[in-house]
C-alpha cells in the first residue's frame, strides 16, 4: 500500500472548546417531506445505535446482514466475522436467506475470546443474500467484508431492526451502481418507502414506493436505474409499516479508479459526528457528504484538527432535504485549511434541527492498489458515549483462507470526544478476558485530540480482534489493507454495551 507518508502516530494537542448545545432527536415519519410533525430533542443514547454490542451477561441477541451477494452474484460476496468479547463460548445459527426466497441454516460456536468467520454464500447461494445470527447469549459483536471486482469493504451489521434508515452519500454516475438492500427479520410484512437527495432536488421514485418486504425476506433496489448520473445521493428508507434493516452497497467507477463500500444505515440524525482521522494523500481526494434529512435548516460546522492544533473550520446552512459536499482536496491539491500528506480528525456539528448524517469519501489515482475509492459513516456521538467505554473492532487477517490475499489492519484511529483527558488501552480479545497489546503505549488522549496506531504495532496482534477501552468517551475507526490509501477501507468500532 502506497500511503505517501511515513508510518506514524499522530498526537494532538490539548484544546479549550465552547459548550456545544448537542440536539439529537429520534425523526417519526419520512424525514423532509411532506406531513411531519415537529421532532421532539432527545439526549445521545446508545440504545439508539443500528450496532450495539449487547452485554456479556446478556441471555440472547441477534444480528442482521444484508447487501452481501451470493456465489451467483459475485461483485460483492461476504464473510461475516463474529467477534465474542466474553469469557463463555456463545452458540447460537446463522440463518441465510436469499432474494428468491430460498434459505439456509447452520448452527454455530463462538469460543471465549476469539474470532470467528461464517461465509453465507456456503449456507445459501444467490444474487443477494441476507444474515441472521441468533445467539444464546452476549458479548458477541458482528460484522460483514465484502468482496469482488471492484475490491472490498467491512461494516457493522445491525443489532436492531427500526422504521427508519439514513445513508449521507453514494453515487450513480460514469457506470456506478448503487443498492439498498432491505431485510425483514421479524414475523410481519414490513412496507418501505425509498427517497433520495441529489443535486436536482429530492426524487421519490414511484417503484420504490410501497415496497413489500415479507417476512423473513430480502428486497434489494438498483438506485440507479430510476435516479441517474448523479454525483451525490442520499437516502432515506422509511417503513410506514413494520421494520426492517437496510445497507447500502456502492460499487464505485470512474477514470479507471474502482472500489466498493459496505454501510450500514444510520437510524437517526444526531447532532455531533467524528472522523478520527483521514490523510490528505498528494495525488488522493477526500469529501464528506453532510446530509439534512429534516425539515429545517441546519447550520453545519466541520471542524478539522491537526496534530498541532484545530484549523478555521468549515461552516455552512445544509437546507431541508438536501446534503453539502465538502471537498478537502481538488484534483490533488490541497484546498487552504488541510495540509497535504497530514493527518487530522474532524468533527461535525448541527444546530438549528434534530441533526445531520455524516459520511466520507477517500478516492486515491487509478495507479493505487485496488481497492482505489471507499466510503465509511462517521462515528455519531452517541457510540461515543456507551457506559461500558469499550468498542470492539474486527481483524480483517485470517489464519486460514481469507476473504482477502494479505487482507490486514493497517491502522486504529482514536479520537477522544470529551472535555476531559481519556486514558485508552488496546488490547486484542482472549479467553481470559481482554489483553493489552503489548506494542501498543497505554495513551493518554487530551480533550479533542487523537491518536493513529499503524501496522507495525498492530501486527503483534496477529490475527485477534481488538478491543478499545477508555476512560471517557472516544470514537475508534479501523482502516485495512490492501487499499490505494489510508481511509478506503475503513470501519466505526462497534460499542460494547
């Protein structure tokens, strides 16, 4: 991998920051259209979040997967990795399904301690599959890489079903494809409503309306058959009946430079997202795309900082139902605030509504390795802020047959999100409860700051996931190889609940 700069660790320095008024509220109903109430503010929960690890103790839990394809499909196969935090095997069976209708079962054995894959194009074959994994217990964390032509990706799966799922970007131009995979695991039908953001205005196309998700089924829509050559897409799944889990697939192409991305929705605006870290690569490009589902303005701070300190930030009024692209890098050059070859974390904050979604885009040249462009959701506040302080991060590495050829953690990024300095130790998951990488410093994390542990510490781990545990509240995302930069592939840690 070709990062154009050194491996290092990033630390920031301590900073004063204002009191920030933080309104994150749970949106009833299709969120910028026609016949909403007014929404209601409500605190950052963790019981909110699409993924939350539940409790070691816990008696049962379940996980949902969707937007993998089948070994019919190919541009997008999966493997789920099941991380068990705790000290107890879990058992429990992971259920398939496809979009014909035709599934599969098979049971399952977490150990204590430990990682393990399940690939659900070996339990049912087709175009799109969907995962359950029913577990009888906690602690076990669950994620989904994909594979194909255009390279690979991790997510979170869902560790909730909900009435509504957000996505801040995506895109149908120069031949990308774009899906939303829907999957209802409950025993009713669920109907879906489909409307999305562009440049052009909001668009509802009249196929994606009343859509039936039956029972235990899967519904994929292709985006870009009915909203075309569009630049910025963002979507907004409302159930007007029922719940469901959505994920969106984007297989990415232009000027010879692929990738693909894997993310699963957010189910609510808040008001406060992170990137704990992004690297503005000479030759590269970096967007966020900042998403206003609501139907207010809000006004929309992107603060950036560096090692050295935060920078003038990036401000601008986001209007009702549409989304602002912001571009840190043009064609490889620097814009004024972010230096090239840099690394530096960002926050974005919303006032004025119930708040925003928040992703980023890292495109490197057509002469980086495959995959050269990827998408990831920011960290929301709210997965900052779970009691329990720890978040849980898959190792892409497999001992045997990974997904992958030289698949491996090239960075874990930590940005601490309080006011008060956090003491963050990394530890990889073992039987005997979490261990300390030895290669890794215990660090202390000043107010707003952040640090970037890269491959040569994190290779000691071999092929453990990791845990992130803190004093206070952080926001940790890993980024993989092989990738044309830092940031392609990347991954929020799951909190532990």
């Amino acid at each position: 991998m070709s990062t154009g700069r050194p491996r290092r660790a990033a630390h920031g320095t301590p900073v004063r920051r204002l009191p920030v008024l933080v309104l994150v509220v749970v949106v009833l109903g299709l969120a910028g259209l026609v016949g909403r109430s007014s929404p209601t503010p409500a605190a950052p929960s963790a019981a909110l979040l699409g993924a939350l690890a539940p409790p070691t103790d816990a008696e049962s839990s379940s996980w949902y997967c969707t937007g993998g394809t089948g070994t019919q499909g190919g541009s997008a196969n999966g493997t789920l990795y099941l991380v068990n935090r705790g000290r107890s095997a879990v058992t429990g069976s992971v259920s398939v399904v496809n979009d014909t209708g035709g599934s599969g079962i098979v049971p399952v054995s977490v150990p204590a301690g430990s990682q393990m894959t399940v690939v659900p194009g070996l339990v049912e074959q087709g175009t799109w599959l969907a995962s359950r994994v029913d577990l009888n217990g906690g602690g076990v964390s669950v994620s989904e890489l994909v594979n194909g032509a255009y390279g690979w990706a991790m997510s979170p799966c869902a560790s909730t079903t909900s009435t509504s799922w957000y996505f801040a970007s995506g895109a149908t131009t120069n031949g990308s494809t774009l899906f939303v995979a829907l999957y209802n695991p409950s025993a009713t039908a669920s109907v879906v409503d489909l409307a999305f953001a562009t440049p052009q205005g909001l668009t509802q196309p009249t196929p994606f309306q009343g859509l039936v998700v039956a029972p235990g089924q899967v519904v994929v829509a292709g985006v870009a058959a009915y909203v075309q050559n569009q630049s910025s897409v963002s979507t907004v799944v409302q159930a007007t009946s029922g719940r469901i889990v959505a994920q969106e697939l984007q297989e990415f192409s232009a000027n010879g430079v692929s990738g693909l991305s894997l993310r699963l929705g957010s189910n609510q605006p808040q008001g406060r997202w992170f990137f704990p870290r992004t690297v503005d690569v000479t030759g590269g490009q970096t967007s966020f795309s900042i998403f206003n589902p609501g139907q207010v303005p809000e006004h929309v701070t992107v603060q950036v900082r560096l090692p050295s300190g935060p920078v003038a930030p990036y401000v601008q009024d986001v209007p009702a139902d549409s989304t602002w692209v912001l571009t840190t890098t043009v064609s490889g050059t620097t814009a004024d605030r972010v230096p090239a070859n840099q690394d530096f974390a960002t926050t974005v904050t919303a006032t004025g509504g119930p708040g925003v979604l928040a992703d980023r885009t890292v495109a490197s040249s057509n002469a980086g390795t495959t995959p050269q462009w990827g998408a990831v959701t920011a960290v929301p506040e709210g997965a900052t802020m779970v009691p329990s302080r720890e978040w849980i991060l898959p190792n892409p590495a497999l001992a045997a047959q990974p997904p992958i050829a030289g698949a491996a953690p090239f960075a874990l990024s930590l940005l601490n999100t309080g006011t008060t300095t956090a003491t963050v130790t990394v530890s990889t998951v073992t039987a005997a409860g979490p261990a300390r990488l030895s290669s890794v410093p215990v660090e202390r994390i000043a107010p707003g700051a952040f640090v970037v542990i890269e491959a040569p510490a994190l290779a000691a781990a071999g092929t453990d996931a990791f845990v992130v545990q803190a004093t206070g509240p952080v926001a940790a995302m890993e980024d993989g190889v092989p990738a044309g930069l830092p940031g392609v592939v990347a991954m929020p840690g799951i909190p532990q609940g």
